[in-house]
C-alpha cells in the first residue's frame, strides 16, 4: 500500500495539470481523457476530437529527447510536462515531437491543429542551485539508487560509500528529504527512498556534466592489436569498463565506437599495465572511480561498472543506437530496483 498510493496521487495530478496546461493556452480546444494513465505515464487523450498519446514528465530536458524517440505509442506523442529547458524544446520541434508545458507554450503538429506558441516564461521546477544534485550529491545519490535498503545507513558510511565529506552527506539526506525523496517509514523513524525512477532521470545529467569531467585521468589509443582483443586483454584487477563496451558486455548488442574504463590505476601503472598511449584524440577514455571502490562482477564474469553508470552515459550521448541498447540495460538490470 505504501507504494501504491503515490501512483494513484500522481495519476489524478497528471489529469487536473493537464486540462490546466490546456487552459493556460487561452485557446478554444476541447481537451478529453478518454485513457488514464497507466503506471508507465501514457494516456489517450483527444484535442478538439484527434487523438494524442499524451506521456507525463515533470521536467524534460535534452537527454530526454531521444528516449522519446523509442517510446512506442498508438496515437501522435505529445508530452506533457510542467517545465521543459530550451534546448529540450529545440530537439523535441527538430523530431517533430508534440509538446505543452505548464506556463503555456506549445508545439503541436496535428492534421487538423497545429499550435506554436512560445512566451520565454518557463522556469525549473527545482532550481540549479539545489543542495542535491551537486557533485557531491550526485556520487551519494549513485550509490542509493544502487543500494536504496541503505539510505538508513551511518553518515559516515555513507560518506566512505560515496567519496564525500561527513558534511556533505548531512546536507544531502536533508535535501533529499525536502525535495520529496526521502519519506519516514515506520515507528523507527527511518527513511524510505521514493520517486527514484524521477531521481534517476535528473541523476543523469549531473554524473556527466559534474562528475565524470572530475574524474577523468586521460584520453588514450589502443596499441596495434589490442583494440581488436579488448574483451580479453583488459581482463584484469582494477580496470572496469563503462559506456559502450559495458553495453557490449552486458548485451551483445552493441559493438563500442568509443571506449570508456575506469580503474585505480596511476598514469605509470595504466601505461605498463594496460599498455595504451595517451593520445588527447583517442577512442578511449579512463575515469578514476568516484565510489568506495570494488570488482563488479556482472554476467559470465564480466568486467564491468554498475548498470545505472552504463544507462546515464549511453542516455546521456544522444546517440540512437546507445539510446535503445540503454533501454535494454535498463529493463534487464535497472526497472526492478525502481
């Protein structure tokens, strides 16, 4: 009951919002529910008689727009959302993706309605000087979405767990707590962590804008042959793949373009080691870990960093092919955690 009663809330604030965002228009379209949504946020709704499959997002922003492009739906998409960035908006009208927000602004391209209206006036329904979504905050949030049984674990646990100060950790339970996402659960008074799948979403952006350009060590080229043997050679203690040769790993769907690995190896150990060049034009990049370190283990012993690292890089690229081999990941190793 605990988790089926904010769907149940939401589903009734995705209705009411909707028609306002409609209102907020000022113009004279009927607007009809003919199909609640359901868990996954689409519903069928009719605008002055066409259908639209109408998907909620509380905020969308650029990373989000090639999902879009995967969604299956029956009827012209149109998505929803109380807030969308600029260049969000740009990307959804260059895909011919219908969209409305909540300060009235619009694209909708139907056969018999078409509405562009755009006023400038839209603002971040959480603003960027959050205390959450912080470098900081985004290296903690990595490991309760890998782990959400230990959010109630000691603050300096979770500052060991995540490489951030006692303080720091402090701050960001509370913002979570305020921005929604952590709730008490039970007479203990210990804390439950909900809407992850939103945390997820808005997770994405900060570990590559925030986090990884901290942690690169270098861009490299593969010696001659080892490119080709990749799989095999780098087989080692301390050296995780990410990006799309994870991706490959995980799902054989993917043959890497470019490579990404993170280990705890200095520049000399990565040099004799790995035996890669540094080369700041190279296929391969190489990250230090930005977590309380340890040998992820996935299928058939591959060598791997946790899946939800894999999904927000491949998300994050904008690339098709890495959009739909990250909804692979995501159903195979991510859904049932959320």
């Amino acid at each position: 009951m605990f988790h089926e009663q904010p769907k149940k809330m939401n589903m009734e604030i995705d209705f009411t919002q909707f028609m306002k965002f409609i209102d907020n228009l000022e113009l004279d379209i009927e607007a009809r529910c003919i199909k609640p949504p359901k868990a996954n946020k689409i519903a069928v709704y009719t605008l002055n008689g066409e259908k639209v499959s109408v998907y909620f997002k509380n905020e969308v922003r650029p990373h989000n727009v090639p999902v879009f492009l995967n969604q299956q739906a029956e009827h012209p998409f149109l998505i929803a959302s109380k807030y969308i960035t600029p260049k969000a908006k740009k990307g959804l009208k260059e895909n011919k993706i219908n969209y409305l927000d909540s300060y009235g602004n619009a694209y909708i391209e139907l056969p018999q309605l078409k509405i562009y209206t755009e006023h400038g006036n839209g603002k971040p329904v959480t603003p960027d000087t959050t205390k959450v979504f912080t470098q900081a905050g985004a290296q903690l949030i990595f490991h309760l979405l890998k782990r959400p049984e230990e959010v109630n674990e000691t603050v300096r646990r979770l500052a060991d767990i995540s490489k951030i100060s006692l303080g720091s950790v402090s701050k960001i339970i509370n913002g979570l707590e305020d921005e929604g996402y952590l709730v008490p659960h039970g007479a203990q008074k210990k804390y439950q962590l909900i809407n992850k799948q939103e945390l997820l979403d808005r997770w994405i952006p900060v570990v590559n804008e925030k986090i990884l350009p901290k942690q690169i060590i270098g861009r490299y080229s593969f010696t001659k042959g080892l490119k080709e043997n990749w799989k095999t050679q780098f087989l080692i203690p301390n050296v995780l793949w990410a990006g799309e040769p994870a991706a490959h790993l995980l799902t054989d769907y993917l043959y890497p373009e470019k490579f990404t690995l993170f280990t705890t190896l200095n520049k000399q150990e990565i040099l004799k080691t790995l035996k890669i060049v540094p080369d700041s034009n190279g296929q391969l990049t190489v990250y230090k870990p930005f977590w309380e370190y340890g040998q992820v283990i996935t299928m058939d012993g591959k060598n791997t960093v946790d899946p939800l690292l894999i999904y927000a890089q491949l998300t994050y690229s904008g690339d098709p092919r890495n959009i739909e081999t990250a909804q692979i990941i995501y159903n195979e190793h991510i859904a049932a955690k959320l």
